[in-house]
C-alpha cells in the first residue's frame, strides 16, 4: 500500500528517480531545505510499499498579512516514471488543496510548462484553467530556448469561507518578465 507522508531531509537522498525527469524543475539542496523549514506540511511525498519514492508535491503559502489573501501554490509536482498513471499526482494535488483550505487559503494556483500537455490535461481535469501565459519562466538546460509557463488557477475559485471568489490578474510582460500591477479579489 502506498504511504503518504511529510517529506523529510533525509528523502533529498532518495528522491533522483523522480527528478531525473526532464520536465522536472530541480533545484539545489539549499531550496529544498527552505521549503521543509517554512512549510512542512505543504511539502509531502508518496512512498511504495518495498520504500522506494513514487512523487511528491512541494508548495507554500503565499498572500498578504495585511489584506489576509491567503493561497496555495504548488512549486513542484512529480511522480517517478514507472508510478505514473495511477492517480498518484492528482492525490497529491488533493492533499495540498486540503493543507491550503485548513490554513485558510482562498485557492491554490501553480504553472506549468506549456510543453507538458499530460500535466496540462491533468490539471483541466482537477478543475483548474490557465489564467496568464508567462514568458520564457523555466530555464533550459540544454542550450535550448527558455520555455513558457501557464500559470493556472481552479475554474471559479472557491474559497473555504464557502463565498465564490475570481481573481483576476493584470499585468504587462516585456521580455520575459512581467509585472503585477493589481490584483483583485472580489466576492461574487
């Protein structure tokens, strides 16, 4: 049976089956240790029965103490090639969606490179849509060009309070960067 649990320092060790995907975000031991220190109980992974690791979800919190606009936000997602398929990642997107929900977060938002269309797909099937295209967001490695990402949110986003809630981004992206200019959040 599969285990789901908190992610611990000493899984960074055992971890290389999942990351060595190439539409895998890897980032240095530094970041992990970050996330595991600032929110642990965003950062979970699913473990097989004999011990190997299947996935894990890494995310935070993120928002505004002063106007309490609380969320979610998934940084990474991944399950190992062979675990895939299962309903693994969409278990894992639940999870973190509960987390963000218990801590009074008003929607969990995430990107996506837009090359992946099966973690595209994926997520329209958990209810989420793209809601900006982010210019050149993930670094290649390779010597290729930068690449893309949308960033999505759940389709008529719900806040725990149990108020419907839209926010809408506007913004401007001018070579690959981009900024905010306001942000509203309004009950519907």
């Amino acid at each position: 049976m599969t285990t789901l649990r908190a992610f611990t320092c000493d899984d960074l060790f055992r971890f290389n089956n999942i990351n060595l995907d190439p539409l895998t975000e890897t980032y240095g031991i530094p970041f992990y240790l970050q996330y595991l220190a600032h929110w642990p109980e965003y950062f979970i992974v699913a473990e097989a029965p004999g011990g190997e690791l299947m996935g894990y979800i890494m995310g935070k919190a993120e928002g505004s103490v002063a106007r309490e606009e609380w969320h979610g936000h998934v940084t990474a997602l991944s399950v190992a090639p062979e675990f895939r398929r299962l309903g693994l990642a969409a278990k894992l997107m639940e999870l973190l969606e509960e987390i963000s929900e218990r801590k009074g977060g008003f929607f969990v938002d995430l990107f996506v490179r837009v090359s992946n269309q099966v973690a595209v797909n994926m997520y329209k099937q958990l209810g989420y849509s793209v809601y900006r295209t982010v210019i050149e967001y993930y670094s290649a490695s390779n010597g290729e060009p930068d690449e893309d990402a949308y960033g999505e949110l759940p389709s008529g986003v719900v806040s725990p309070r149990g108020s419907r809630m839209s926010t809408f981004i506007l913004q401007t992206e001018i070579l690959g960067y981009f900024n905010t200019l306001k942000r509203i959040i309004f009950k519907i």
